[in-house]
C-alpha cells in the first residue's frame, strides 16, 4: 500500500504543503498563514438596515476578530485533506491510497499506545465500581487501585463526573507541585497552579487578563504555532513577532528584542508579555539558560510578564542540550527578579503522553500581584473547572509510578520505548526535511 504524507509548515507567511507520491517529495506553497493582520476592528464595515447597524446574523456583521483570526493548522489544506480522505474511502483513485494527517500533533490518531498506568487509574476514576470487584485484585496492580482511591476520594461523591475547583483538585494540584519541584528544585505551591484544558486554555486565560484594546500587544516568536497570532486576534489584541536566529540554531538575541520593542513604542502599541517556546515549535531548539536569563532581564527592563510554553520539555533528542524551566532559572537568580510576572504552561497532548484527547495541562503562576491573581481566578470561575480526566491525567503524568512500586517496570518500559520512537521518528523528518529543502 501507499502512503502520501500531508505536511503543513510555515515559511515566509506562506503555508507550505508536502506530498510524498512514487514519484518523491513535492512541495507546493498554496495560501498565506500566520501572517499579522494590521486592520482595526474599525476597518471593518458592517451591513446597515434603516441607518443602523443590522441585527440580522450574516457573515458580514459577525465578530472583526473572529474574521481577524487565522489558525492554519486547521485550514484550507486540512479541509482539503478530509475531502480527499473521503474521496478516497468512495473509491476515487489517486496516486496513493491513504493520507496521514501531520497537521498537528495527535499521535494516538497515528496508532501511539497510551502508557497503561494512566488508563488503569482513570478507568477505575471513570467506573468506581471496579474498586470492589473482586477480579480487580487480579486485573490491576496494587499500586493503580490505590492511586485511583485516592483521585476518587479527593473529587468527592461525584467522581469525574462532578465540576471540582475552578482551579482543580487540590490532590491532583499536589501531584503535580511535586513533579514541578523534583524538576526545579524549588518549592510549588498549590495555590500557584490552575490545571487547564491542555496548555491552550491556560494561553487563553492569560491573554483575556493581558489584553485590553488593539494596542496592546503581545511579542510572539516566529515561525511560531498559530496559537499565539489566532488567540492574540479573537481578543482584539495584535502581534508583534520576533525572529529567533536560524543562524544560531534559533536562539534568541536580546538586541533584536530591543530594536522590536522600540518599532513598537514608536508604533503606540504597549507591549504586554513575551511569549517564548521551549523546547521550540515548530523550531526545535532547547534554549540555553544564558539565553533564558537574558530573556528574564529584558522582561524585567520592560516591565513584561513571561509566557513560557514549555509543553515539549521531555523531547529533548540531542544529548548536548538541556531544558532549563523559566521557573527554575528565575528563582535561582534570586530576589532581584521577584517583581517578572512568569505563566509557565505544560501539557499532557505533548510529551510522550499523546493524551490529546483528554485536555489536560497546568499553568504555574509566579510573582503575580493579588489583585491580578484574583482576576485570573475569576476568570477560571467562569469556566467552572477543566476536564477532570484531564486533570488526574495531568497529576499522573506529573507524579508517574516510582520505583519499587508495581506498576513501575511496566511504566519505564513504555515511557522509554516511546522517547525512543520518538527520537527516531525527529531523526528521521529531520533528514527528510534536510534532503527536501536541498531540492526546493
């Protein structure tokens, strides 16, 4: 059978597909993306009835920054791939005979196992009544029936099924303050975290609090994961896009910061956070603490708040890298940088956990003042909680078995036979990727 590859990526603004066919690799540019819209919802006319602004729902008068927003990763070449996919399912021949779909990270969508601890414990969270029965003794190992009672007792009557704190389980919170401090070194605190659906709700929230008007912006690298613009957009905010060095393996220069920064000011944009990825997407680089605390010092010159998207900080292939949090490089660079507002954001979709699906990630929240702190909580509230798989998952992926605990050999078997598929799987797009530019 033949496979053809979809892959969309981002170069210059313009979306870029690749196809692999008998024939090879062909790439073909087909629409603009992520590109930073300078219109003002002003710009935008709205259809009028008897002199006024109609109320009659259309395409027209819906909202200027859903029109405003761009998300290409769901766009036109995806929309495009379904129809194919289905064309191809009625029986209407083309030069290959499936399509897989790489237009985001969903690898269970790709035949990735789940890791088995997390589905023993929350098929019990989601079935209680597997506790008693008596095949579980031989079904599950002791170490899951006690970490699911656990989960179940600390949701209360309603199990998973029941709305918990706007911020999360506190047990689920606990879990993961200890990942956070076996990590770090430092201290997390429980009343520092909000467990969210997966790491785009925390971005979500974060900008809702940042944004206030279109002058207000949100420095963002590029090529960047069309989050960030799409988000910025729907919330009337705009984008200013920095440009990590390819050069120098996509690290960050401060100068370039600063030469943004002051385009800006001259622009009359107020400058609120500074977004950075790391491990990178779609760039792939590990940012060097020194470079991470240049970041930290320039964020502090400018009276910015730091997003750190750090979702992908297991996948680190290149044994001369190393992932550094921003959590941990600004405590450790002491008092002086207690006043740099930090979000710092992981996911369970990423990783080698692939849990896309289950919508669960956290965000730790440091050096925010009170009253923005009750701000963000508000803002919680009014989504009442995340999904409550998703947080247990979210506190399993952060406090996973141990050793000397039942369900650890099997664990370390999965997680390790995953992070290799993984990094064979980079090694070898990455020589695709290599052998195909040399042809463009």
């Amino acid at each position: 059978m033949m496979i053809s590859t979809i892959i969309a990526g981002v170069k210059n603004g313009v979306t870029v597909s690749a196809g692999r066919t008998r024939g090879g690799w062909s790439f073909i540019s087909t629409l603009q993306s992520d590109k930073v819209s300078t219109a003002k919802p002003s710009d935008h006319a709205m259809p009028e009835a008897n002199g006024l602004a109609s109320a009659r729902l259309t395409g027209d008068n819906i909202s200027p920054h859903v029109k405003k927003a761009e998300y290409a990763v769901r766009g036109d070449i995806v929309v495009r791939a379904g129809e194919i996919a289905k064309e191809l399912k009625a029986g209407k021949k083309f030069p290959f005979s499936d399509l897989v779909m790489c237009n985001i990270g969903n690898p269970q969508a790709l035949g990735q196992k789940p890791v088995t601890f997390y589905r023993q414990v929350l098929a019990i969270c989601d079935y209680p009544q597997l506790l008693d029965a008596p095949e579980s003794q031989k079904l599950f190992p002791p170490d899951v029936l006690k970490r699911a009672k656990e989960y179940l007792d600390a949701t209360g009557s309603g199990g998973t099924g029941a709305y918990t704190h706007s911020q999360g389980v506190e047990l689920c919170r606990e879990h993961v303050a200890k990942g956070i401090k076996e990590r770090d070194g430092h201290d997390c605190h429980v009343d520092d975290l909000y467990l969210t659906e997966g790491a785009s709700g925390a971005v979500k929230n974060i900008l809702q609090i940042l944004i206030r008007n279109e002058k207000d912006a949100i420095l963002i690298p590029f090529p960047q994961y069309p989050l960030y613009s799409a988000a910025i957009a729907l919330l009337g905010g705009t984008v200013v896009p920095y440009y990590p060095d390819e050069n120098k393996g996509w690290q960050i220069d401060p100068s370039h910061l600063e030469d943004v920064v002051a385009q800006s000011k001259k622009d009359g944009l107020c400058i609120r956070a500074l977004a950075v990825i790391t491990p990178g997407n779609p760039t792939g680089q590990v940012i060097p603490r020194s470079n991470i605390e240049d970041l930290i010092k320039f964020s502090k010159k400018h009276d910015l708040a730091v997003i750190a998207d750090e979702v992908y900080q297991v996948n680190v292939y290149n044994s001369s890298m190393k992932f550094d949090s921003f959590k941990k490089t600004i405590r450790d660079m002491g008092s002086d940088y207690d006043d740099v507002p930090l979000f710092s954001l992981q996911s369970i979709s990423k990783g080698y956990y692939g849990e896309c699906g289950r919508r669960g990630g956290y965000m730790e929240i440091i050096n925010i003042p009170a009253d923005v702190r009750a701000a963000m909580y508000k803002v919680a509230s009014i989504n009442l909680c995340s999904n409550v798989n998703g947080q247990i998952c979210t506190a399993m992926v952060m406090n996973p078995p141990k050793e000397g605990e039942e369900s650890y050999p099997l664990y370390k078997k999965e997680r390790d036979g995953l992070l290799d598929s993984l990094k064979r799987r980079a090694e070898m797009i990455e020589g695709v990727c290599q052998n195909a530019a040399a042809h463009v």
